[in-house]
C-alpha cells in the first residue's frame, strides 16, 4: 500500500511540474494531506482517521480563490484516479464526515472546469 502511494505521489509531482512549475501548492502536496485517508477511501475502516480528517481540513482553508478550488480539485481527481478499489461513495462522504463540506464532490469523473465561486 505505501509504494502505491509513493508511486501516486511522484507521479502527481511530476504532473504538476509538466502542467505548471510555479503554484502556490502542487499535487503531490494535497495528495500528502489525504494519504492517512486511503483506509476509508478504500473501505477497510468505516470512519476517516483524525490525521486525514486534519488534512481534508487543511485543503478546504486552502481553497481561497476560484483558481485554488479548481487546481485542488484537478489534483485530487488525479489522485482518486490512482486508486483503483475506491470506494465512491465513501470518498464522495469523506469532507462531510470530516467536518469540512468542499465546493465540489470528490470523485474520479469530476468536472472541475465548472465550480463556482
């Protein structure tokens, strides 16, 4: 399980530095706040862990411009996209369980082109 998301890791670094070098946060930046939530998402636990709760936290305070929800999002459709027994369901649950309700819903088919301000 940890070289997979190792593998995600640098793969969603490299992503980020072909797309755009320079950003105020990168792919494998928000994909480090949400490796702890891989047991939920996956369904081998039934509740998000504290830690991955913290980070789901952290991207909504991250999430300050339109362009900051879009760029989050990408990254983390790119993110659910490298892991193939997601649960939808529970990644989709996984902000509101947290305490901290996104602008978009998480999931590997998400249109993050469209979010609102």
């Amino acid at each position: 399980m940890k070289l997979v998301i190792i593998s995600v890791l640098v793969v969603l670094s490299m992503v980020q530095v072909i797309v755009k070098p320079i950003e105020a946060f990168n792919c494998a930046e928000i994909a480090m706040k949400v490796t702890s939530c891989a047991p939920f998402v996956i369904g081998s636990a039934v509740q998000p862990s504290p830690e991955c709760c913290n980070g789901v936290k952290q991207l909504k305070a991250m999430m300050v411009t339109k362009n900051d929800k879009r760029e989050i999002c990408n990254c983390l459709k790119i993110a659910a996209s490298a892991y193939p027994k997601l649960k939808d369901a529970a990644i989709a649950a996984l902000p509101a369980k947290c305490g901290a309700p996104l602008p978009f819903t998480i999931s590997k088919n998400m249109n993050c082109n469209t979010l609102n301000p």
